[in-house]
C-alpha cells in the first residue's frame, strides 16, 4: 500500500538507500542507470555506490567529502573506540580535577617551580598524556590557589608559635641573580617532640634602603604578620655586615634580644682573609681556578663538537698550555693549604647541620680549630704565614667568645653551661665557669618563680 511503509506481500522489499551519494544521483530501474545531477553524466548501477563516488571524487572533489554512509560512519565510531587508549575515554569527574590541580600547586610550591610552568607547552602535553580529559587551570587560578594555600599554612604556623614558648630568628639580606636584593627571616625553636624545628617566615623583596632602622622595622613586622610578641624572641642569629650588626643592637636595646654571629659566616671570613693576606697563595689559587675552568671547557667544548658532528681539535697546543700549568712551588704550597683547610672544612660541615644544636659547641670548637693549626707544621713560607694570620683572624674575631661580663650575659656560654657535653666549661678559667654557672642558676630560679 501508498504511503504506509509497507510491502504487499510477493513484493520484494526494496532496500532502504543509506548512501549519501544518492543525494547526488537519479536511479532508473528500467535501464540500471544513475544519472548525475551535476553532470548529468549516466553511469551503470550494478547494486554499488563504487561507481558514484569514484564519479564524485573525479568530477565533484567537493561532494565527495560528504558522501559516507551512515554504516561506514557506525562502523568507524567502532573502530576509533577500540583503538583509542582507554584513559582516553575515561571521564574525569570533578573530584578528581580537583585532586590534579592539588598535585600540580603542591609539585609548584614543593620544587619551587614559577606559576608560568602551567602554560608551558610542554607541562600541558604531559598532564595530557596522563588524562586528556583534564585541562589544568589557567595561571591566575593557581596565583589564587597559592594565595589561599598561604593564608592556611600561615595559620597554622601561628598556631604552632603560639604554644611555643621562644624562638630565636635569623635574618639575611641576600641578593640575586637579577640583583634584587632579599630579606630572608626565619624562625627555630624546641617541638613538643624535643626536636629542632624551623621555618621560613618571609622572604620579603627590599624596595627602600637598606638601614639598620628599616631593618629592625621590618624584622618587627615580620613577627607581628605571625602574632608573635616581642619578649617571646631571645635571639638574632645574622652575619657580620654593619647594618645588620647595627640593627640588631636597635633591636637588642628595645627588645632586650641577643644579638648572635652566624659561626658560619665568621668562619668563612676567617679563612678568606687568611688566604687573601698572601699574594704568592692568592696567585696560586688564582691558577688553580684557571687550571680548573680551563678543564671544566675543555669538556663543554668536546660535548658541543660531538652534538654538532664536527671534527675535534685540541683547544690549546702543548706550547701554550704550560702557561695554565702549576709551577713546581705552586704545587708545593697547594698541597700544604690544602692540609690546612681540612680542619675547616669539617667544621664548617659541623656548623651546617639542621638537626642539632651548634652554637653550645662553639667554644670548644673554636679552640680545636686553635690547636689544630697550632700543631700543624709547614714548609713552604706562604703556608707558614697563613698559619699566622689564620690565627689572628681566629683571635680577632671571636675576641668576645670566652669573655664574661656582668653587664651582660654571654649567650654563647650560657648555652654551653646547658649542654651536658661543655656543662663544666673546661675552657673556660676555673673563677669564669663559675661566674657562668652561677648566672645560670640565677636564671632557672627566676624561671621557676614565674
């Protein structure tokens, strides 16, 4: 019957036309012909598009594009489905975007990596691989996430210091590379576990100059952002530039806070000095350095010709290299220099450990490091003149060490007092120990009074 969709019955049912290329052709039954309606071009039909969309694609490039059937379009979504990797097709809810994004701003903070890393082709290629159904915010979302990840571990931070019952600081002013300069404030106290803990509490740009009063000011800031009072500080550990020396007598005045020379430092400009005050070892270890980075590009070079395909050439001739060459004597002073920085270098180890407490073992280490070079015997007369003047520097600069003043308590001693390892501080003169002692048990009446 018309219109029904039926067929009668001894009537063949007609197949159904699924191509698309018969938007493009007419079929006459009678003759098994198609004719184009672009063209107007007849083809033989034998049952099969093949003919048409070879048509199509010859004469009608454009047409050809849109002529797929709706079978092959099926069978298509098939095959893409079962050859597309399988995290592929797997959605990503909202609970896990989250937990990526959390990961990434976690991988930034942990590596210090700049916010900028997200809209790197590369990162983006990545996350992808990992689920290319998640797409990582956009930079300005991870300043605010960071911002909010601030204030909560600021927080906390300040709960931790309020139950603390003091804490010392260090203060630095570091510049760089870009020669913007720094202050660096971080804090370190006893846990309720008896160990040491520390944490960072600024880093804060420098825009105005820097004085020991903008120092003092800033350093006062800092601690008030943490809800920290003022008596809670007992220390200052800094270095031995004049206007943090200055400000923290500022503070020291007002605050009552010791003022404490980072060993590190001072050590540091103990040798420095030393190895400066003589021009024959200031030489040689200006040719030590040029022997070095002269090696050091030697390799970058041979590196670089590999990468480049090019022919390797000896950077320097034999002639020209006995200018980079040690001098006999040279070699003679650097192998007793070197004997004698090995006590430093193991303190300088020492006085960097995180973990325990180093300032009650200065003393005792700054007297070692005297025995050490006292006992030392060289042959050269630079090295026998560093040998001097490494002891004078020692001298110099730690001239206050072992002093004790009634006006004013040494810290440092004090410390030692309280370490069971120097508690006797037989470094000390027998009449000093006892000042010492006797000022510390002053101190922990009072304590208990309180």
């Amino acid at each position: 019957m018309e219109g029904t969709g039926e067929c009668s019955e001894g009537e063949p049912r007609k197949r159904q036309k699924m191509s698309k290329v018969w938007e493009h052709f007419r079929l006459n039954r009678k003759d098994n012909t198609v004719q184009c309606i672009h063209c107007k071009a007849e083809l033989a039909y034998h049952n099969s598009t093949t003919s048409m969309l070879q048509h199509l694609k010859r004469k009608h490039p454009l047409h050809a594009s849109n002529s797929y059937t709706v079978a092959n379009r099926h069978k298509l979504k098939i095959i893409l489905y079962l050859f597309i990797p399988k995290q592929s097709r797997i959605r990503c809810s909202v609970v896990q975007a989250a937990e990526f994004t959390n990961s990434i701003l976690n991988t930034i903070i942990t590596d210090m990596r700049p916010l900028s890393v997200v809209e790197d082709e590369g990162f983006q290629k990545m996350i992808s691989t990992f689920n290319p159904n998640y797409t990582p915010p956009s930079r300005t979302y991870f300043v605010k996430m960071m911002e909010k990840k601030y204030e909560e571990i600021k927080d906390k931070l300040k709960n931790i210091l309020k139950e603390t019952d003091s804490i010392a600081l260090t203060a630095d002013i570091w510049t760089s590379v870009a020669t913007k300069a720094y202050l660096g404030v971080t804090c370190h106290f006893l846990g309720e576990d008896w160990k040491m803990k520390s944490h960072t509490l600024t880093t804060m740009p420098l825009e105005e100059r820097h004085t020991a009063a903008n120092i003092a000011e800033w350093l006062e800031e800092v601690i008030a952002k943490f809800d920290v009072p003022p008596e809670k500080v007992k220390a200052v550990i800094h270095d031995n530039g004049a206007n943090i020396v200055a400000e923290v007598k500022i503070l020291a005045e007002k605050h009552k806070w010791a003022s404490v020379r980072c060993a590190g430092h001072t050590l540091n400009l103990v040798v420095q000095n030393a190895l400066k005050s003589n021009q024959s070892i200031s030489k040689c270890v200006a040719a030590a350095r040029c022997l070095v980075e002269h090696e050091l590009a030697c390799t970058k070079l041979k590196d670089k010709q590999q990468q480049m395909g090019t022919a390797s050439h000896p950077a320097l001739t034999p002639r020209r290299k006995h200018y980079l060459d040690l001098k006999p004597e040279q070699w003679n002073i650097t192998e007793e220099i070197s004997k004698a920085l090995q006590p430093f270098e193991e303190a300088t180890v020492f006085l960097s450990g995180q973990d325990y407490v180093t300032l009650s073992a200065l003393p005792q280490l700054v007297q070692s490091l005297k025995k050490s070079i006292q006992t030392q015997v060289f042959e050269t007369a630079p090295a026998q003149s560093y040998q001097a003047e490494v002891m004078a520097q020692i001298t110099t600069r730690w001239e206050g060490l072992f002093m004790c003043q009634p006006q004013s308590s040494n810290t440092v001693l004090l410390t030692a007092a309280l370490d069971p390892r120097f508690k006797k501080l037989k470094f000390l003169p027998p009449d000093e120990a006892f000042k010492i002692q006797s000022m510390v048990q002053t101190m922990v009446l009072d304590v208990k009074k309180k």
